[in-house]
C-alpha cells in the first residue's frame, strides 16, 4: 500500500522570491487521516494537505488552504496590508500544523475556538476571501522553525508598545518568545481600555484567587508596589497585603491586558489598560503597522518571533 510523507531535504530556490528557502528536514506533521490520490506534481502544499477539524461538534476534512483561508478571516481583519496578511497565514499555518503534532484533540488535528487552538469561519465578503486568499497561496508551504522544529506561534490583537516574554507571562524560557518593542499601535480599536470596579465586587473578585488578601477599610490603602515585567505588564502585585500575578489578576477581573493602572476614587476602582491578549509572540496590529511603513513579512515575522526561519514544507510524493 502505498502511503503519502512529505519529501524531506531539499534546498530550493524559489524564483519569486528574493531568498533561500529550505525545505523541513523532517517530513511534515501526519495531518491526513485518510489515504490520499497522488497529487499532481506542481500543486501547492496547502491544496495537497488536509486537516480534520473539530467544528462545533463534529470533525470537517478541509485543505491547509482552506482551513487558513477561513483562520485569516476570522483571526485578522482582511482589509490590513498584503504583507500583515502574510505574515498571519505564516504563523497560524505553523501553529496548526504544531497543534496537529501535538495531538491535543482525539480524532482531529485543530478546532475552531479562539482559545484552544485559532477561531475559523466560512463568513466573508468576496473580496475580503479573495484577499486572504491571495496571502495564503503567496506563502504556500512557509513555516517558521527554531533549531528545525515548528516554532509555537503564538500571536494576538495589540500591544502597550511592547511584547511580553513567554517567561513573563506563562513561566517557560522561549528564546523566540521574547519582549520585544511594538510601536504604531495607538490607533488601534482595542489598545486601550478602563473598566470601573466597586470596591465590593473588586474585594470579592481578587479574594476569590487570593484569600490572604485583606481588602477591609479604605480601598486607597488596598493596592502596593507594583513590579512590572519588561513588557511593561504587571509581574507582581501586592493587594491588601498579598503577593498576586498579573496574569492571575487580569483573569479575575476579565481585563484586556496585564498592562493594568489604577485609579481609586468614591465609585470604585477604575482598572486601566493597554494592549489586548496575551501579548507573547506576533502582534497583529504590530505587523499592521510594520507593514504600512514598508516592511515585508520576512522582517515582521523575524521581530516578533526573533532567531526563527521561515522554511518550506514540500509537497507530498508517494512512497512503496
Ligand atoms: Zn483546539
């Protein structure tokens, strides 16, 4: 019987582009779950490659191509730049396929939930599809590896004006998850945010994580120093006498970013921040603005995910 590998050890010159690419030493991650025909000779690796994906209860076979073309539409705003639109297919076309490796789902390679693994949907104007169409065939096969593995390619809206380490954030050294600097991104829609908490619903909210923490008298006497991290997130905080996480922090209050300042006054505590999500990896509206002042995705992907190469995952031949 014959089965399908990807085709290991190649050197390639791509003629459209100004660069080396170098094929994935090791053949690509088992994603097909079915015996495939044999492909033609020149299609695309994304066309070739199927992925079974859990969408809303069930498991859907689509194409790398197909399955990145409805990621972009979800995760990126289709009227950014070309080369934002780039680099996205780039890194979510790497975090899918180490999502399939790592075999997190039974039965299927990825889902469809923002969380887990990348949000995915068929909804789009033709032009919107046409355009992040466009971007995942202009980087057909391209995955971003470090020491030849695929990289973790975590990516998220926008930034304070600065990334956070992985270490930062989640407590593992990444060399290529590090903080890194993320200028232009004022404009964009969600960079900064106030919520305004009452004193109670603040005290409850943070003495659910942290009982020791003694929120009683005046809430001006609640919050203590404040150690931030290099990307300009809260590390540790002291609350009412006790030692909280600024990760722990922005997940029991629900804010948008670790960068938090506050403010107390006669209604409550107003929590400010800047930036949103987790902020470790590729900023999308980092690459939006990297991009409109002429940088490719070669130099956006090589800022936020620094010490990687990009290389090309060949097509698929068949083996006795
Ligand atoms: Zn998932």
């Amino acid at each position: 019987m014959k089965r399908l590998i990807i085709v290991p050890l190649f050197v390639i010159l791509l003629c459209c582009a100004p660069f080396l690419l170098f094929a994935e030493e090791k053949p690509a991650p088992a994603v097909a779950s079915a015996p495939q025909p044999e492909p033609a000779a020149d299609m695309p690796f994304d066309a070739q490659v199927t992925l079974r994906v859990l969408k809303d209860g069930s498991v859907q076979e689509m194409t790398v191509e197909d399955y990145l073309v409805g990621t972009l539409l979800a995760e990126m705003p289709a009227d950014f730049p070309a080369e934002a639109l780039r680099a996205q297919a780039i890194a979510s076309r790497t975090f899918a396929l180490r999502k399939a490796e790592s075999g997190k789902h039974t039965g299927a390679d990825v889902c469809t939930s923002y969380a887990c693994c990348q949000g995915w949907t068929a909804d789009g104007t033709a032009s919107d599809i046409a355009r992040v169409t466009q971007a995942v065939r202009d980087t057909d096969g391209l995955i971003l590896t470090y020491d030849g593995t695929l990289i973790d390619a975590t990516f998220f809206s926008c930034t304070n004006g600065r990334t956070e380490s992985a270490l930062a954030v989640w407590g593992s050294d990444i060399p290529y998850l590090q903080s890194v600097d993320s200028p232009g991104e004022e404009d964009a829609p969600r960079y900064a945010d106030k919520v305004v908490f009452s004193a109670d619903e603040f005290a409850d909210r943070i003495t659910a994580i942290c009982p020791d923490a003694n929120l009683s008298g005046s809430p001006a006497n609640w919050i203590g120093s404040i150690e931030r991290t290099e990307g300009g997130g809260i590390g540790t905080v002291f609350l009412g006498g006790a030692a909280i996480k600024g990760t722990a922090l922005r997940s029991a209050l629900g804010v948008r970013s670790t960068d938090m300042d506050f403010t107390v006054t006669e209604d409550g505590i107003t929590v400010t921040t800047h930036g949103f999500g987790h902020r470790v990896g590729f900023s999308q509206y980092g690459a939006k603005a990297m991009a409109e002042e002429g940088s490719d995705f070669q130099t956006i992907l090589a800022h936020y995910y620094p010490g990687t190469e990009i290389k090309k995952l060949l097509r698929r031949t068949a083996e006795q």
